[in-house]
C-alpha cells in the first residue's frame, strides 16, 4: 500500500486510556459530569464583560478593515503589552504577538533549537508539552519540583540535568498543576545556573494574576538572566480563552535580545497567524478591564478556599497560584480517578498524566460556587478511603 502519510503522522496519538474512555461512555450515555480538569471560567459564567467587548471589537473592527499586518504584531497591542509590565519596563519592540501560549513555545522551541536538542522542563510537567516538543522535533528532560519543600525547584538537580543537548530552561510559574510560585531566592538560583550555562530561560507566567497569600508577583525578567522569554496572554487573564492573543517579551543580553527579535519576525512573518480584529481590541481589553479583573482574582480565591476547605483533614501542598491543585492519596491513583468518575461523575486526573510519582489526584477548583464544597467533599471522602 502507498505512503500517504509521513511517519511522524502515523505516530500521533496513541491508545486511548481507561478513565477517557470511560469518560466518553457516560458522556454518550447522558450522564451530567462534573469536569474539574478543564479550569474554563466561562464554563461557569465568568465573562469578560459582553457589552463591552462588543464595543470594543465593533472599533477594532473598524480599525482592522484594511489589511496591514505587522509581524511582531500591531503597534497599538505591543505598546499596552508593555505598559503591563509597568517597572519591568519592557519596551515594544521587544514583544511579539502570537495566537497562544502554545505557539510561542513552537516559537521558542523553534527559535532556540535543533532537532534533537532538549529542552529542560520542569517535572510534574503538563502534556502539552510533549505533543509540542514533538512538533518542534525537540526532547524535553526534566528537572525536579519537590513536594516536601511546598513544590520547589531543586536547583542542584536541575543543573546536573543540563547537557550538551540542552538548549532552554523552562520556568512554569505560577505551576501548573502543583500551583507553586517560585520565589526571589529560586529565581536568583535559576538565573545563576543559565548564566554559567550559557542558556536562556522560557518564562510561562500565564496564572501570573492569580496568586494568593502574596502581593507581589516574582518574575525571573528582573534578574540578572542573560536571555528571558516571558509568555503570556488574554486567555486566563481576562478569561478570553476564544481571543486567541498571546505574546512573548523579549528580555537579557541587548545583542542577544536583537538577535531573537530579528529571527522571531521572520518566523512569525512566515505564518502572520494572529487575527487583527483581536489585536486592535487588546489596548482597550486591558484598559476597560481592571474591574473585571479584580472581580475574577476574587472569585479564583473564593473557589479555592472553598476547595481547601472541604479537603481539610488531607495532608497536600495548597495551591500558591493558579488553578490546579495535586493531592496524596493512599491507594491506586487511577482506580481512584476512574471510581470518582464511574460512582461520582466527577473528572479529575491521575498524577500519571502529569509524571508526578504516585500516587496522586490532580483537578482544578474552578467549579461552580454554590456545588464545589460538595464535590471536594466527595474528592476528600476518596483520598481518605
């Protein structure tokens, strides 16, 4: 039979696992099911304001009527991009616009790398990144978070993870799923160990609004890293998942950030993938809303305290950030998954999926207000079983 399709197609994917597929079943069946592994706040009515997004995109509809792209994205965008960091002062010309998170690490990854090369990822790691390190025809290793020290990096490990492979370090913080926040101390660390290695660091900050029990948010771009990638984007921010607008700022070594800046406008000039009604809209997105924002940080909270409320008794690392959350449980990860689902109908993920070591349950807390004391509730009765 003829080759249609190239290898690395026919190798996507794989078998199906038990709990999605038992998933799909009670999904066909009718059951209602209570997903707390998606964290999408629109699923639970949280919205940008719809009145004021329709305005603002009837203007930057009007603004986008003649087609003149930019590259690196509309001038307009960039600049209120920039002014979001405030004292960090990152100027224009060094943000680029993407359609996602997703696609600025394809960029990273694309920018940084042969194939081949690594890159150095932080271990419980989200899925994603395997799927997209393929794409890119890179490896991703892994350097450890560790549980007993409220989920922190182990510099010392992560250093002796770099080899001659090595082309990035990935920082997730806040951390998706075990919610650290690296601190000052590990930011400095980390800095340290790119300096000597020569290495630049990809900074996902995407849950960089939704910290609690602090005020300050600790990025690794005001250290003295000799090349920074900072991602992020409207998506959690704002809840605009649907907006597809995502950006990387480019910061370090001046000649070093030239260089990268130059290369991402020819890649991104290869694809100009973003829409430009979404990039005319972002100055306005963040001007008219703050008060959105304030309301949606305060629901976040609220949602986790409930959580944290309902699993007292359990012995887990609270959430810093974000809006995940991993608990210890102990008996068999993904019979617990699976019983949860089939008894409970309630979604959560074994911490396999995450490669976190057994055993462990990960889920959000973003649910609904008045129902998610009750199936944490539920959670907790299985963890303790």
């Amino acid at each position: 039979m003829a080759m249609f399709f190239s290898d690395f197609a026919s190798n996507l994917g794989g078998p199906k696992n038990p709990l999605y597929v038992l998933h799909e079943r009670l999904k066909t069946e009718g059951h209602p099911i209570v997903d707390l592994v998606r964290g999408n706040v629109n699923e639970h009515g949280i919205v940008y304001p719809p009145e004021i997004l329709q305005e603002i995109l009837a203007r930057a509809g009007d603004r986008a009527r003649v087609y003149r792209p930019d590259s690196l994205g509309q001038w307009p965008a960039r600049e209120a991009i920039a002014q979001y960091y405030g004292s960090l002062r990152v100027p224009p010309e060094q943000i680029l616009i993407t359609p996602g998170t997703s696609v600025s690490y394809w960029y990273c990854f694309k920018l940084l790398a042969e194939r081949g090369d690594e890159m150095l990822c932080p271990q419980p790691s989200y899925p994603l990144f395997d799927y997209i390190a393929r794409l890119a025809g890179v490896e991703m290793t892994h350097y450890r978070l560790v549980e007993s020290r409220q989920w922190a990096i182990d510099l010392d490990y992560l250093e002796n993870q770099i080899s001659v492979r090595t082309r990035a370090i990935i920082l997730i913080s806040p951390h998706n799923p075990t919610g650290m926040v690296a601190d000052e101390e590990q930011l400095r660390g980390l800095a340290e160990i790119a300096t000597r290695h020569s290495l630049p660091i990809i900074s996902d900050e995407v849950f960089g609004e939704f910290l609690f029990g602090r005020d300050a948010f600790p990025r690794i771009a005001t250290t003295d890293a000799p090349l920074v990638f900072t991602l992020n984007g409207l998506s959690k921010m704002f809840a605009l998942p649907g907006m597809k607008i995502g950006w990387m700022a480019v910061t370090g070594d001046p000649g070093l950030v030239r260089k990268s800046m130059a290369a991402l406008d020819l890649i991104s000039d290869t694809f100009l993938p973003v829409n430009e009604i979404g990039q005319f809209a972002v100055p306005e997105v963040f001007s008219r809303g703050q008060d959105f924002l304030a309301r949606l940080k305060k629901w976040i909270s609220e949602c986790r305290a409930a959580a944290l409320a309902s699993l007292e008794g359990i012995s887990f690392v609270p959430p810093q950030g974000g809006f995940y959350l991993t608990i210890p449980i102990s008996h068999d990860e993904e019979r617990a998954a699976a019983g949860l689902l089939e008894r409970n109908r309630i979604l959560v993920h074994p911490g396999y999926f995450y490669d976190i070591s057994p055993d462990h349950l990960v889920m959000t807390f973003i649910d609904e207000r008045d129902s998610i004391s009750a199936h944490f509730a539920e959670i907790a009765t299985v963890a303790h079983s």
